[in-house]
C-alpha cells in the first residue's frame, strides 16, 4: 500500500512521528517520506539516528523545516505527496491554558493550512491524529482538537470530484509519553520515594502503545473513504492498580483532580453512537453528514445500540496489576 508513495508527516520528529517513519521503512518500501517540522536540533538528532538504524533506506528521508501555521511552506512541501499524516499539535494542556492564541494558531489554523494545501497539491489520502481530550472537552487543548476533527472531517466536502479523503484517528495518551503518569511515577521512584499521589482513585485510562497507534493510522490509510474516526479497542487500568504495579506495596495518597483533567478517557460519546460501528479491532465513527456518495459503512462491522459509549471506565477489558507490570517492560520512557 505504501510501497513506492511520497509521504508527508507533520511534526515528524515527535514520538508519533519517529514510530511511523521506523514501522514504513521497515514494512515498506516507500519513494519517499518527508519529516515536516519546526525543530531544527530535533530533525538533526532523528536524522543520525536514523542514518544508522537504516544506513540502506535513510536517502529515502527528507527533512523540511517549516511550521503548519505557514500554508505556503506547507504546500511547497506537499507537491507530489500522496498522502499526509497530520501529527503536529500544542499538546500540553496547561501550555494552551495559558497560550490560547498560541495554540488556536497551530491546532486550528495549523489543520486549516494541512487542509488547503492538500486539496491543492493532488495528495491522496490525509490522516489526522486526534485525542480523547476532543470528546466533550473540558480544556483548551480539547477544544481546538474538537475543531481540527470538525474540519478535517467537513474537508471532504471540498473534495469534489478530485481523489482525496480526509479521515482520523483517536487515541489517549500513549503509554510513557512525556508528560503522562508513568514517566511522572517512575520519577518519583528513581528519587527513592514511597508515596506516588493519585489525582482521584476512580481515575481510570486506556493502554496503548505507540505501534498500535501507528497501526491504526496505517488501517485508516487502507480502509477511510472520506469522514471516518477510527479507534481501536484497547483495555482500561485504574491508575491505582498503575502505580501497584510500578511500586508494590506503596503508598497512595489522594490528592484531588486536577485543572482540564477527566475522571475517564472518552472514544465514543452517548451522541456519537447514532453512527458508530463496531468491528473485531476497533471502531469507527462515521460522519452524520455525508459529504461524499463514495463515504460508505465499510463492511464487517455492526451498529452500536443507541446510548452506547466507550470510554476507559465503562471498558469490558481490563488490565490486572501483574498485565500492567508485564507491560511496562516493553515500553520506552520518552526523554
């Protein structure tokens, strides 16, 4: 499917970014992929680690400074792509609290420009990485992501007759992102402490790993007419049973919920089961507008019942302590 295709990255030097170069070079053999970022120092840090963890693919790379709040750059960048994945984001959501113009500038106008310059250039296919903090947002950050998905979903209806769809996929946190708890937790236990705080003991999060979160973009790739939220179904864990597991025998200290923080991270709302659809891995989204007669159920899967919602604390598959523990060794904390 990639094999022999230019594809484009934004914010490619991030943790997603870096997962999804490896898994194409390695399972592909594309024409080229292009590392659309800001960061200097970072595309030079990817660019010798990449040198030598594939010496016989690296001239497949292209390395393009530049920011999606700049269309220009971005169509410049686009010419010959087939297809997008749109992964740069502000992120951090006490930085878009207290950056808003900042982060509307990047996650808003930034999706406007991936959009527009799209359409413009011929590419095929665009992939957008969403987040459960877009479902009924209670922050900043939600909030512009719940506009970038609104977007890149109404962007199919400027599609016309021309070859390209616009699709999405939602996740959490990725297991030891910067910034999430486990990274938080291991620190504190590297420093030798035996309390790791908990926010509130019902808190619960979905698990998933960076190459199921790679794998679902390659699946939305394959499978999205025009419209489409793809999320996988993954298992829960309380964050209590989280920290068990990181320090047995420690101790928990509930120290209240914080600022823009949900109790549960929310996939699939009460709303968003009118047209969801569920399938052996995963679930699907689909737009109650349909913007293209080609945007069609895809086959094999079953409608939800209405009233149906998926979110970490109503999941029918949960993670033992002992699984938690097992898994913890396969990750790698992001620096």
């Amino acid at each position: 499917m990639l094999n022999n295709k230019v594809i484009l990255v934004t914010g490619g030097t991030g943790s997603f970014g870096k997962a999804f170069t490896k898994y194409v070079l390695t399972n592909y053999d594309p024409k080229k992929i292009i590392i659309y970022s800001r960061d200097e120092f970072k595309q030079f840090i990817m660019q010798n680690d990449f040198k030598k963890e594939f010496p016989d693919k690296f001239s497949k790379l292209r390395f393009f400074i530049g920011d999606v709040r700049d269309r220009e750059r971005l169509t410049r960048a686009m010419e010959g792509v087939d297809y997008v994945i749109h992964a740069a984001a502000l992120k951090q959501v006490p930085a878009c609290e207290y950056n808003p113009a900042e982060a509307i500038k990047t996650n808003i106008h930034g999706a406007m420009n991936v959009i527009d310059a799209a359409l413009d250039t011929g590419v095929k296919k665009v992939v957008a990485l969403s987040t459960d903090k877009a479902v009924n947002p209670v922050n900043l950050y939600g909030g512009t992501k719940l506009v970038s998905d609104k977007l890149f979903i109404a962007a199919n209806a400027y599609a016309g007759s021309k070859d390209i769809n616009f699709s999405i996929v939602r996740y959490g946190n990725v297991a030891g992102s910067r910034g999430s708890v486990i990274p938080f937790f291991y620190d504190k236990i590297q420093k030798g402490e035996k309390d790791l705080p908990i926010t509130d003991y019902r808190m619960t999060r979905f698990w998933i790993s960076l190459q199921q979160g790679v794998e679902l973009v390659i699946k939305a790739l394959k499978d999205a007419k025009g419209g489409e939220t793809f999320i996988s179904k993954i298992p829960s864990f309380k964050i209590t049973d989280l920290a068990e597991a990181m320090l047995p025998g420690c101790n928990k200290p509930e120290v209240g919920i914080r600022e823009g923080e949900k109790l549960h991270e929310i996939m699939v709302t009460v709303e968003d089961s009118m047209t969801t659809y569920e399938y052996d891995k995963h679930f699907i989204v689909y737009p109650q507008m349909v913007f293209q007669e080609r945007a069609t159920v895809l086959p094999g899967g079953k409608k939800v019942p209405e009233g149906f919602s998926y979110s970490s604390g109503n999941n029918t598959e949960w993670l033992t302590v002992e699984e938690i523990r097992e898994l913890l060794k396969t990750i790698d904390l992001e620096k």
